[in-house]
C-alpha cells in the first residue's frame, strides 16, 4: 500500500506533456504538429486515463481501511521560517481525483468531435490538459501555500478557456469578468493564510487545525481577528464557487465552448470552493459565527440561482444558474455541519451535470448550421423544440439527467438533496422553507429547459414591456419552410417568450399549430470529401459515446450514499470512504436508516418536485393541440376576476422581468461599483496628471525661468552690478 502512495506525485503531474509537447511543436514542428493534431486529443485522454485508474485505485486501498499518507520534503528553510511542499492522500483527495479525472475523460472525448473544425483545436487540448493538471495539484496539496499556487493556475485557466474564441467582444469581456470577480476572494484567500501563518506559524494542515483549535479554546488569540483570518479564506471559496453576491461571472462564463462549460460546472474551478471549505473544515467549525455566515449566503445563492434560471432563454446561461442554486446546496450543507451530505452532493451534481451540458453541447452543435453560429441564435431554447424526434438518444440522457437534478428517484442527485432538505428541516425552520421552494423552483426551470428544447410546438403571439404588439416569434421547428393551420384558442398561460423587442409573461395569446415542417439538407464541405446533411440531427458517436457513462453514473452513483443494514451493521459506502478523514475530527457520519422517517421525508421532496414538474408541463408542454373542447378552459378564465387577472399578470411580468435581467444585480454593480470606481480612477488620473505632474513641472519651468533671468544678470558687467546695487539700496531704503 505504502508502495503505491509513493508514486501519488505523478497525479498532477501526468497530464503536463501534453501541453509541454504542443507548445514545444507548434514551436519546432508547426507543419507537422497540426497535421498530427488530433495525435494530442489521444494523448490528453491516454494520460488523464491512467491518473483515472491510480486515484481509483488509491480510494479502493482508503476504503479497505489504509491510513491517510502525506509526503512532505523541505523547499527552503531560513531561520525560523520553513516551506515544505508535498502531498496528501485522504477521502478527500481520492473523492475530487476521481471526479476530475472521470469527467475529464469524458469531455475529452466528447471534445475531440465538437471542436474538430475549430482552429484553435490545438490549444483547446493544451489548455484543458494544463486545466486539469492545475486541479489535481490542488486537491492533492498538503498545505495552504500549495493550494494558493494551484488556485491561482486554475483560475489563469479559467480565463483562458472562458475567452477561448477572444476575437468574440463578449467572449473577451466574459473572461475579463470572471478574472477580475475572482481577484476579489483570491486576496482575500492571501489576506488570510498570511493570517493565519502569523498566528500559527505553520501552513500543513494538521499543525495549523491544532493549533488554531487550541488558540481559540484558550483565548490565546483575539476571537475576533481569528474569525476575520476564517471569514478571508471563505471569501476565496465564496467567488470561486459563485456564491452571493459574487457569482455574477458565472453566466458570462458561458461564453466559452461547452466542454469548457460542463468541465468547469461539474468538477474543476466551481467544486474548488467547496473543496476548499471542506479541506479547513476544522477552522471553520470552531467559529459559530463563520458557520451561521456561510448558511446565510448559501440559501441566498440557492434561491437567486433558481429565480434568476426561471427566464433564461440561453440553453446554457439557464444551466450555469442551475449549477450557481445547486452549489449553494453545497455550501448550505457545509454551513450546517453536514460535512458528508456536502461531499454526497457534490459527487452526484458533478455527474448529473456533466452529462446535461454535454447534451446541451450536442443540441448546439446539430442546431448551429440552422441559426447561424452566434449563441444568441444557436444556444436560445426559444427558436428550438421538436428535437425529440431528430435527437433521441440525446434526448434520453437530457431527460434523465433533467430527472436528478430535480431530485426524482432513484437517480443520483434525489439521495443526496433529500439529506439536505432533511438537515434545513432540522437547522432552522426558514431555512428549510427556502430549501424546499427552491427545490419546487428546480423542477420547474429544468423541464422548461426540456420541454422548450426537445417538445415545443407553439408559435404565439406575445406583448413586449411597453405593452405594444410585436411580431410572431416561433418557439420551435425553424427546419425550412413551414406551412400552418391557424387555429385560434383562448388560453391563460404562463409562457414567456422573448425577442429583441420585449418579452411578456402572462397574457391570452394566439396560439398556432406548426405542421408538415420539412427539414433542410445542408452541404458541407469536409476535406476531399462532400457529404450532404439534414439538420438538426443525432451528432456522431464521439460525442454520444461520453453520454452514457455518464447516464451510467447517473443512475448508480447515489447508491455510495445510502445506509443499508446488513448483519445489524450500517454500510454506507460514502461514510465508511470518509471516516479516516483528517477532516472529520469530532464527527462519525454512519447513520442508522429509519425507513418510515426516509419514506416520509421523501415523499415529501418528491411531491414538491412534481409539482414543479407539473407546473412546467402546464406551461410549456404542447398540447393545446389535442384539446377538442376548450369550454373547461374558458370556464376556468372566465371564472377568474378581471382584478385578480391583471394583477396576477402584473406581478408575474415583474418576476419574470427581473430574472430576465438577472436580478439587476450587474446593473446595480455597474451603477454603484464599475462607475464609481471608473469616477475615481479619472479622479487619480486628472491629480497625478495635473497636480502631481503638474508641480513637478512647474518647478522646472520656473527653474528655467529663473536661470534665464540670472544668464543676463551675471554677465561681467560693471555698470550692471552698479545697476542692482543702487535698485537694491533704494527697495531697502523704501522697505525700512
């Protein structure tokens, strides 16, 4: 067991040649390196593989009972001060290598395909290769300095796989964005190690929970600056994992390509913030206050993400909010104590989410050549629907990973969010509240995502926010020329549809049936061969090839989580993989499973999701169309109070307005911060410009002026001399 510990170091370090081999070819090589570049895509999935099968190996020695083992050697000691690098292998590690290797791979592959036509294809490969490396050196760092080293790399990553297609304005702005949000928390991270090597003197991670445990239990330190040292590491964690209110780069992240979209959102840059709190869980726990903190943010960034997903018509923009709600479930669990459900979601979120951005990826890709290639065309749901028939096996996954993410059993995300419902119950009562209508919330906007995707059929006609009538906007089946039937029908719905013009949200609309759609062949031009097309249709094998271990995952990997008694003993996998954590220091995490309790429970968060499932099928799902009798509806709206409707209108556009508009919260930054700052920097830039340069120089002038005026007095004369001496005489004579 020893043995193999001792070779843990080549897990960051595995993945590195390929980013060294493609720098260092389109270097010496670059004929050769681009005509073997689909060389390096075999490369990145052969090396990122192995470290897959080592860290799988190493959780199955942690499971089997092998103790936590850390590698440490000095790097430079210099009197009292010593810095030591080195590596830890815990539950914790092997939890977050596997899931970045287990998704890597996959989008790796799926990455092959969607970027193939891409020119960039070549540095796409070294920058998700670099990525990874990055995000394996975090979690298996040993100490604060190493985590610092490597948060920074991810985040330089990020930046660069966020403005991947840079020649983009909003592909540029989008990484600047996401960059400069991030500066925010990672000095605030600095702030508070240098804190805390200044209270502890130590940055490995045993010393320094220790100490600073006993330091607070002794009052050996001011309680209010230790919970400020605490307070700083968490703000790193905070814009890392888009946390309110500094998660306004995440949406904009989007702009990127979509394997960068399903690798950042499922287990690299936004899972390092939680596993940042869950690697100082022990600092965090001791202050009371830094824990109340974190469960006010996090059901904060639960419920914004899921109000502000409810009106996105960007398939992915939608998708990122959702990622924002279920990291905040993550952080609720955390702040609650619950350090295993945290750990338990994040494991089933990472898969359920890969595979739905994956597929997003893929109804992207088939609908591009329809809509043109900007992603306001090709990623907006509204111009989408009826890809249920051309994209089936797509279709599939979508749906079931749309299934977890709402919480339905038996997939995966349904074991783990109904132990955080559980624990909000048990925490605080408001907050259990929240939870649940935020879980309600979920549902609705993720079978809106599949039902505006895949089912749409209705074309309407809708109001913008002036209240003037605009023009017919198809909510699906852009394939050709179309020939309609009108058919006219008098309905309360709930359907917000969108254009440049304006956009409503509940109003009687005139509804249209779209049939005999027929679908365009396109040709396209690939090397020496000429293939023709009909769009939109199933991608290639490449891409559908990572969706099933992916659906795979889905369905299995909720069971690590859930206690089953066998011979009088609880086994639950999850526990018995994180009792030996270095983490768990005052907690056992093996639960006793009353079913009547779990049944109850569940019933209850399944219930709230089909509610909000059934809310979206009564909004969304087409099927207008085989109503032969309209007398019930009409009843139903005529029975409603003309007061009651205008105002049920009234408020639901005002929701819908605002989480159009993301909640104003980048307005009310560029109002109050971006300008004020921008205000300020003109300020500086006028002082430093006028004032500060402007003395400088004037000193020098009259410097100049001055030694003018001396050349010609000092020029030898007599009479000249005699001349001042006189002037001099009289002006003091006068004075005096």
């Amino acid at each position: 067991m020893e043995h193999t510990y001792q070779y843990a170091w080549i897990i960051p370090f595995l993945p590195l040649p390929v980013p060294m081999g493609i720098g260092l070819g389109l270097i010496f090589f670059p004929t050769a390196t681009k005509s073997l570049r689909r060389m390096w895509s075999f490369h990145s999935v052969f090396l990122l593989s192995i470290v897959m099968i080592f860290s799988a190996d190493l959780a199955i020695q942690l499971l089997n009972g092998s103790s936590i083992y850390q590698y440490i050697s000095s790097w430079t000691i210099n009197n009292d001060f010593s810095l030591e690098f080195g590596y830890l292998i815990d539950p914790l590690t092997s939890i977050m290598s596997i899931l970045i290797t287990t998704i890597g791979v996959m989008v790796l592959i799926y990455s092959d395909n969607y970027m193939f036509h891409d020119q960039g294809y070549l540095r796409f490969f070294a920058y998700m290769s670099f990525f990874n490396a990055s995000m394996l050196g975090l979690v298996t760092s040993s100490n604060l300095i190493q985590i610092y080293i490597f948060w920074e790399l991810v985040g330089m990553c990020s930046y660069l796989l966020i403005g991947f297609w840079f020649t983009r304005p909003l592909a540029a702005n989008a990484c600047q964005k996401a960059f400069v949000t991030n500066r925010i928390g990672d000095f605030g991270l600095l702030l508070g190690i240098l804190g805390l090597y200044w209270l502890t003197g130590s940055f490995e991670f045993r010393d320094l929970f220790e100490i600073f445990n006993n330091l607070i239990s002794t009052n050996g330190v001011h309680f209010l600056f230790g919970t400020f040292c605490v307070f700083l590491l968490f703000s790193g964690a905070v814009t890392k994992s888009a946390q309110f209110p500094l998660h306004v780069w995440l949406p904009d992240a989007m702009e990127g390509p979509t394997p960068i979209s399903a690798l950042i959102h499922a287990a690299t840059m936004v899972a390092a913030g939680i596993f940042l709190v869950a690697r100082l869980f022990p600092l965090f726990i001791v202050i009371p206050y830094i824990m109340n903190l974190i469960s006010f943010l996090s059901i904060i960034t639960v419920l914004l993400g899921a109000t502000l997903a409810l009106a996105q018509n960007d398939i992915k923009r939608s998708l990122a909010y959702s990622t924002m709600s279920q990291l905040g479930y993550m952080m609720l669990a955390l702040g609650m104590g619950s350090y295993r459900t945290a750990l338990f979601h994040l494991i089933t979120h990472a898969y359920s989410k890969a595979l739905l951005f994956l597929g997003s990826g893929a109804i992207i890709h088939s609908m591009e050549p329809l809509l043109g290639y900007s992603p306001n065309k090709s990623q907006n749901m509204v111009l989408m629907g009826g890809l249920i028939k051309y994209m089936p096996i797509t279709k599939t996954a979508f749906f079931l990973g749309t299934l977890s993410l709402c919480g339905i059993p038996p997939l995966a995300c349904f074991w783990s969010k109904d132990e955080i419902l559980n624990d909000s119950w048990l925490y605080s009562q408001i907050v259990g509240i929240l939870a649940c209508s935020t879980a309600g919330l979920t549902a609705f906007y993720m079978f809106r995502i599949y039902l505006l995707t895949f089912e749409g059929h209705l074309s309407i006609n809708f109001q913008n926010y002036s209240g003037k009538t605009s023009n017919l906007v198809y909510s699906i089946s852009l394939w050709g020329k179309e020939r309609r039937k009108k058919k006219q029908m008098s309905l309360l719905t709930l359907l917000p549809i969108n254009n440049n013009a304006g956009t409503s949200f509940l109003s009687t609309n005139t509804c249209q049936i779209n049939n005999n759609v027929t679908r365009p062949f396109i040709t396209i031009t690939h090397f020496d061969s000429t293939k023709t097309l009909s769009y939109p249709h199933e991608v290639d094998n490449t891409m559908l090839f990572p969706l099933l271990p992916l659906v795979l995952f889905t369905f299995v990997v909720g069971f690590i989580g859930i206690p089953l008694i066998q011979k009088g003993k609880d086994l639950d996998i999850l526990s018995k993989w994180l009792n030996s954590s270095i983490n768990l220091l005052h907690k056992n995490f093996s639960n006793s499973l009353d079913w009547y309790e779990f049944f109850t429970n569940a019933t209850f968060s399944v219930s709230i999701a089909f509610f909000g499932i059934f809310i979206a099928f009564l909004l969304y799902k087409p099927v207008y169309s085989s109503f032969k009798n309209l007398n019930l509806i009409n009843s139903f709206q005529k029975n409603i109070p003309m007061k009651l409707l205008f105002l049920g209108e009234k408020m639901l556009n005002i929701i819908y307005t605002w989480s159009y508009n993301r909640g104003y919260i980048d307005y009310f930054y560029k109002a109050f911060l971006t300008t004020n700052i921008q205000g300020l920097a003109e300020f500086a830039h006028f002082f430093d410009r006028r004032i500060v340069d402007g003395i400088t120089n004037g000193v020098g002038i009259l410097s100049f002026f001055i030694g003018e005026v001396l050349k010609y007095i000092g020029n030898g004369r007599i009479s000249s001399y005699l001349f001042l001496y006189l002037l001099y005489l009289l002006i003091s004579f006068l004075f005096f």
